[in-house]
C-alpha cells in the first residue's frame, strides 16, 4: 500500500492580496487608459493639454509599481 501524506507534512504559506494594493492598480491603469497623450479615451474625445496628460501617465505608472510591489504578502 501506498504512504499517504499527513497534513503536518503539507505545510506551504499561503499568500494574501492586499485589496489597497488592487485598487492602486486599477486607478492608475484607469490614468493611463484615460488620460494618455496621443492614445487616451477621454483624450481622443475632449482636448486636454498635455500639461495634464504626461503628469497622470506619469503617476499611472508610479501607482502601478507601487501597487504590484506590495501586492502579495505572506500569511
């Protein structure tokens, strides 16, 4: 017969997402989806200066590092 394995044996750390750190992500996704120079949504309807469309590109992309940095934690 076959050894079955104990559940004392099994011990793997599970990993926990951070909600804050999936709504960081999806604001500053929603940034670059939006306000990005040439290629925006609300950029390719309305005219909006590039004195507003770079720094929100630029803050999208901060907010993505920052939140996929501390997105997983262990238990």
């Amino acid at each position: 017969m076959g050894k079955t394995n104990n559940q004392g044996n099994n011990t793997k750390q599970g990993l926990k997402i951070s909600i804050f750190h999936v709504l960081v992500i999806l604001v500053g996704a929603d940034l670059i989806l939006l306000l990005a120079p040439e290629l925006g949504i609300l950029n390719s309807i309305l005219f909006i200066p590039d004195i507003y469309t770079w720094p929100a590109l630029i803050i999208g992309i901060i907010m993505l590092v920052f939140g996929f940095r501390g997105l997983y934690k262990k238990k």
